[in-house]
C-alpha cells in the first residue's frame, strides 16, 4: 500500500480541475494528485485474482463501500498483482482505481458479463449496430474527480473473441470499449498499459478536464477497428507520452454522427497532444472525424512519432455531417514507413441512418502543418475536399518527405486551397496559393469561443 501511495505523490502531471485554458498548451498545467485519505485492496471484497474467478460482484461491491468516502476525501480502490477477472462495474466520485505493478483486470469473454446500455445520444444508435451497445469493462457516468492509474499494472480486453464475432457478424450491439467516461470531469488516465481492447481502449465522451499521461495501448496489427485513444465531443484534454500500437486508428478524434451529433452540439475543443509515439496498421495515427458531426476545433498537436502505418495524419468527414474541422495546428513530426503521410476527405464514411440531411455540409478550415520529416513515404497527401464546401487554409510548411514512389505521384488535390513553403516534394499547385502558415503560436488561446452545451448522456 506504501507502494501506491508514494506512486500517487509523485503523480503531479494532472489537469487543473474546473479551469479554462488560456494558450495552447494544456499538457503544461498540473496539479499534484494527493493520496485519498482512505485506501482499500480488492482482495478485502473476497476476490482472487487466479484468472478464473469472476470477480465482477468483488469490484462493485468495494466501488458501493468507497462511496461512503465521496465526502471525506475520497478513496482508493488497490489490485495487487494477479489476474483479476471481471465483467463491467462502475466508478465513483473521488476514486482512484490503482493498479500494482504485476496486476492484470481481465476483461470476460462472456458477452453477458457486460450488459447493454443505450446509444449514446450524439450518436442515437451503436456505432456497429443499430440499437443499444455493450457497456465498457470500466465505466463513469456524471463523475468528478476520477484516477485510473497505477505502477505500470495492465487492463486487458481479450478482444479476440469481440473481433471474431465482430467479423462473422454475429453480435447483436456494438462491441464495447475498455474505459469509458460520460459526462465527467477531472479525469486522469495514466501510468498503465491497455490490452486488447474489443474496440476503443479509453474513451472520454462530453467529459471535460481530462489528462491521459504515459499510457501503453495494444491491440494487433489484424485486430478489426480497435482504436486507442477516441476523446468525444470533450472539452480540455491533455494526452501526453503514450506509446499506441493499434489494428486502426490510434487516436481519434470525434464529436457525434450525422443529424445526431449536429443536435446535440458538443464539440471536441482544446486538445492538446504531444510527445506519443503512433502506429496503425490499417487507419489512421492521428484521424479526425468521420463522425465529426459536432465540430473539433482547437487543436495542438506536437512532437509526434509516426511509424509503420497506413496513414499518418487524417481529416475526415462526408456531405450529410455538417459540423466543422477547424483551428488545427500540428507540428513536429517524424514518420517512418507510412503508406500516405497525410489525406484530407470530404468522401469518407457511412451515416448513421437514412435521416441525414444531405445539405448540411462540413466545414473544414485553418489547418496548419508544419515541420515534419519523412522516409520511406509512399504517398505524400491525398486532398479532396467537397465542391460544394471546399477545403480552405490548408496550410504546410518545412515539410519534407523522402517518397517510395515518383514524385509526380506524390500529391493528389481537388476542391481544397491553401498555401505552401518550403515542402518537398513540391505539393500540388492548389496549395502554392493564398495566405501564409499560421504557427503554433499564433493560434494564440484556444479557449473555446462561446458557451459549450454538455447535454444529457444517456443513463448507463
């Protein structure tokens, strides 16, 4: 239990709870994380951590005791080392869930260990499916003040099982993630390697004030749409020093599907993401979109490291999504053996159900690329923006890339415009136009313009 507590002192990488943001570097804010004042270990719950036992009754049953501990201070919630099997259970307020070094949460193989929730409302169906989706193994709904962190201890998934019945088409709602907090603040992931999710390994949706923080994602190269990181029309997150090896996309943004996500009206804002190391066998490293439907906007991303993908950078959305992809800075990047380095699409993308209105058109805007080296690139950008809302201040800079293939064949455009310094190879002639590059600084606050409606989640 010494173990935990010093780990937590020396946890002072953390979001500032409540408070808006002034510059574009959300990752410099930090508040130390205090060990909670009281402390329990699963094991005092009756369960064994042999990989055998269930141990879902265990791990709500301690959750319902440290709620008398919301008011004085909060708690913790200790897993020694061991194989500790569950199904889903919820979180509570002012809880630190704290993984030892040598702890494993076992994710069940039985579908019926994770019980079914509603959609979520700026989605209005499974991501998959039509109707409900299967609750995530570890689950917040309207909390605050929330640790999931640990010495390096690991949650695991066994998505294996998901992903064969996600292929053969035999599942009945969409496959669930392994954290997922609704409408939650305050919420630190860190310290912690994820295994084999069924699908997203940690999603934030309408949460606020999130800081995820050396943090090791892994799912296989042919593991179908597993994705790492997917913050969700969530406001102020900070994702730092993460290592994220996935079959997709491995971090995602998004913000609600089609006429859905247009309604509900909460964007993803004030992301600030640097210094993570990226690779996606059959998506995207760093995607936005395509459900995009309530806008992303403010955007910081520096320092990254692309390897061994399909595609580095992405922007994506489709006529039918309305919202907007805008205020993007991005710089800093290297990347290695990757199959495009960078698209832009306004053509990617199902809809959620034959509602949509077709009119309601994406806007995509103030996108700035700069300082990025390649090798070993096949394709250097693919831009094709919609006719009826092109693409606009697509701006690159210091950009370059050693290609795999002939030079000509290295930019694809159409229906986008924007300017370009210093690029090789030499992009197409509708990014030699227009106003120079913005840089990261001259973004200046990405404090988000106007008043942001968080809604009403669906009930978990």
């Amino acid at each position: 239990m010494l173990v935990a507590l010093l780990l937590l002192l020396s946890l002072s990488r953390a979001i500032e709870a409540g408070g808006e943001e002034s510059d574009a570097r959300l990752c410099d804010s930090k508040v130390a994380l205090d060990p909670r004042p009281h402390s329990v270990s699963i094991t005092e719950f009756g369960a064994v951590g042999d990989g055998k036992t269930l141990n879902t009754i265990a791990f709500q049953n301690a959750i319902f005791y440290l709620k008398s501990f919301v008011d004085k201070g909060g708690a913790q919630l200790y897993v020694p080392p061991g194989r500790w099997l569950t199904g889903s259970f919820n979180l509570t307020n002012h809880l630190t869930l704290f993984l030892e070094k040598g702890a494993v949460v076992v994710g069940s193989q039985d579908p019926t260990h994770w019980g079914v929730v509603e959609p979520l409302p700026s989605y209005g169906r499974g991501i998959e499916l039509p109707g409900g989706r299967y609750r995530s193994l570890i689950n917040g709904y309207m909390l605050d003040d929330v640790v999931i962190t640990g010495d390096n201890g690991t949650i695991d998934g066994q998505g294996s099982a998901w992903w064969g019945w996600f292929a053969d088409k035999s599942l009945n709602y969409s496959r669930p993630h392994l954290v997922e907090l609704v409408s939650s603040k305050s919420i630190v992931v860190s310290n912690l390697t994820f295994l084999n999710a069924p699908a997203y390994s940690v999603h934030p949706v309408y949460c606020s004030d999130v800081h995820i923080q050396n943090i090791s994602v892994y799912a296989p190269p042919e593991s179908p749409f597993t994705v790492g990181i997917a913050p969700d029309s969530s406001h102020n997150v900070c994702i730092e020093d993460c290592t994220v090896r996935t079959g997709y996309d491995s971090i995602t943004l998004k913000s609600g599907w089609d006429e859905y996500g247009i309604s509900y009206h909460v964007p993803t804002s004030n992301l600030h993401i640097r210094r993570v190391h990226l690779e996606s066998s059959t998506g995207s490293t760093i995607a936005f979109g395509s459900e995009m439907s309530g806008g992303i906007s403010h955007v910081h991303i520096e320092e990254a490291q692309i390897y061994h993908s399909f595609t580095g950078v992405d922007f994506r959305t489709t006529r039918g999504r309305g919202g907007f992809i805008t205020d993007i800075s991005i710089t800093d990047l290297d990347m290695e053996d990757v199959n495009r380095a960078f698209r832009a699409t306004g053509q990617w993308g199902t809809h959620a159900d034959d509602n949509f209105d077709p009119l309601a058109l994406p806007v995509v805007s103030r996108i700035s690329i700069c300082d990025v080296a390649g090798r070993h690139i096949a394709q250097a950008g693919e831009f094709s923006g919609i006719m009826e809302s092109p693409f606009t201040d697509l701006c690159l800079s210091n950009i370059t890339l050693s290609l795999d293939s002939e030079p000509s064949d290295s930019w694809t455009c159409s229906d986008v415009s924007g300017y370009s310094y210093l690029v090789s190879p030499e992009p197409c002639t509708q990014l030699q136009t227009g106003k120079p590059c913005v840089n990261s600084s001259s973004l200046g606050s990405i404090h988000d313009q106007g008043h942001i409606n968080t809604g009403e989640a669906a009930a978990m």
